[in-house]
C-alpha cells in the first residue's frame, strides 16, 4: 500500500493505513503490535493520538516522513490519558512539531506541564530500572502549549471535527476521541485491549483493563455504555489497532467487566489479604478470560495466552486490590 503525498514506496511494516486517513503506528513497546499511536491526515493536516513512550519517537517522526508531511503540518498531540504507554513521548515530540498543541484531560495537565509527579508514581508500580528501560524520561509541555479538554468540546483538524468525551473508570485523567469522518472513537484504555493474537474467524476479542490507581468499574461501565450509544462504526484501540463489530464486541466487554467485579467482591469476602489476594485476583482473572478465549474460538495454548496477558493479569490485580481497599 501507497499513501497519497509519498513518492509511491511502501510504507513501513509499523506503519498500518486504517482507512479514512487514519494509520496505526505501531511504537514497538513490549511486543509488535501492542502498542499503537494513531495519526490522522486531513487535507494535509495531522494530529496524534496517544503517543507511546519516548522510545517511539523515531516511529512517529518517520510515520509523518513516510506520508510526506513536515512537522509542521501536525496541529494537534491528543493524549487519552497520561499513562505512559499513551502519553510518555509527548514532551519529545511537542520539541519536534512546532505547530502543534497538545489537548489533555483537564486532570492530566499539571502532568504535562511538570511530570515529576507522574514519573514517581509510575516508579512505585514499576521500580526505576524498569522505567528507565521501558520509559526513558519524562520531557515536560510547555505550558502555554497544552490546552485542557473539556466534556462535549470539539476542536477540528483541516475542519474534520474531533469531539471529546471525558471517560472516567480506567482513569479519572481519561477522555476518548470521536471522530465524524470514520465514526469512530479513540478509546485508549477505556474500551479495553483487543490483541491480533486473540482473533479468530468470529473475529477480534476484548477485555477491559483495570490498570491502578483509578479502576472505578461503576463508571468504566458508564462511560463503556456511552461510548456505544454512539452508534460507533469502529473503535481504535491503543492495545491494538481498529476493530470493528462494535456491538457484540461491548457486550462482551460489559460481560467481563461484570465478572471481574464479581471475582474481586468474592476475593474480598473471603478475606484474602497481601500475596493471597494477589494471586487469587491473578488465577480468578486467567480463567475468566481463558474461558472467554475458549468460547471464541481462541485455540492458543495455556501457556501461550498466560504469556500474553502476563502485564495485563500483574496490573490488572494490582488496580483491583486498590479498587477493593477503596
């Protein structure tokens, strides 16, 4: 495939056209396909959404080189959240786009602005060695260059109107992005994670992530629930690319936040506490979703599905047992 403005090479394998200007940037944390940044491309316009870590600066440079856009074409660096899988290279690449301003969660600001306190944050779950492998560094915004979203507000690119949805439930600093032109939202984390390595012919599946400190199931399910009110065509998630078949892919999103709340309450009454907690949150988590795989089709192995879900399973018990000490 060939993207109108190149010189009619093909793009990068990282580099994936999603239709209606829209490509996935695959930011090569973790693991392929993983981690996504998304560009779009409007009349010779651009905008980022989400980011990845530092790291992925050469990616998301050389996807604008790739489309024959200059940095200075880009208006726009949309966060949905400031986790750093999502926003960790947004202070590099506001230095390499002149033009740009970066839209945040009004409650994500201040960590842009001065990430000091985000940076230790992420350190207590992780450890420094991990954030220095993983992460690199933190490189603050400007201040009189980030604007703060709002609720129902709408900025445009080269006039393509992109609305914001303030999204509270993975995190309180979270808003997912509506896009008219392919009536699709970028969730970010607040749809879930739907790894290629989980499709089969039903298609693509998708399971919610309780990622600490802020998982609040009651309002993930409220802002899930609003999301597809929508009516939505697609949605593209950082975790991984476009999927489509939106309706059976919420109901079961729905289905497997309901039963991760029921597995924490019944972890909770039991009394569980420290490591035993932990681990009953982990194999409560696996089987639950192991289960789903099964009825989608997944012929994985065990051992190959508990590889993949291995950050996911860690995290997700992690934000859960701070849920349930709420």
């Amino acid at each position: 495939m060939t993207a109108a403005g190149t010189t009619g090479s093909a793009l990068p394998a990282w580099l994936e056209p999603l239709g209606h200007g829209v490509y996935a940037i695959d930011t090569g944390f973790t693991r392929p396909r993983f981690d996504a940044a998304f560009l779009i491309v409007q009349d010779g316009r651009a905008a980022f959404v989400d980011t990845g870590t530092a790291f992925a600066m050469p990616r998301l440079l050389g996807a604008l080189e790739a489309l024959g856009l200059a940095t200075d074409a880009v208006d726009w660096v949309i966060p949905t959240h400031v986790h750093l899988d999502h926003a960790g290279a947004v202070g590099q690449l506001m230095q390499a786009l002149p033009q740009a301003r970066a839209l945040v969660h009004p409650r994500g600001v201040r960590h842009m602005v001065d990430p000091t306190v985000l940076w230790a944050g992420a350190t207590a779950v992780y450890g420094p060695e991990e954030m220095k492998r993983s992460y690199d560094e933190l490189v603050p915004v400007p201040a009189e260059r980030v604007q703060a979203s709002a609720d129902g507000m709408v900025v445009h690119l080269a006039g393509r109107p992109l609305r914001v949805a303030d999204t509270p439930g993975h995190a309180r600093h979270h808003h997912c992005i509506w896009d008219e032109a392919s009536r699709g939202w970028f969730t970010g984390d607040t749809f879930g994670l739907s790894y290629r390595e989980f499709d089969t012919a039903r298609g693509a599946w998708v399971t919610p992530t309780a990622t600490p400190v802020q998982f609040e199931p009651e309002a993930l399910e409220a802002s899930v629930q609003r999301l597809l009110s929508q009516g939505p065509q697609c949605i593209y998630v950082t975790h991984y690319g476009r999927i489509d078949d939106v309706p059976r892919l919420g109901r079961l999103l729905l289905s497997l936040l309901a039963q991760l709340v029921a597995l924490g309450r019944r972890v909770q009454a039991e009394g569980l506490t420290g490591d035993a907690r932990h681990q009953a949150l982990k194999t409560g988590q696996f089987e639950i979703f192991t289960a789903s795989l099964a009825e989608h089709g997944c012929t994985l192995p065990r051992e190959r599905i508990a590889e993949l879900l291995a950050i996911d399973l860690e995290l997700n018990a992690q934000g859960m047992a701070i849920w349930l000490d709420r």
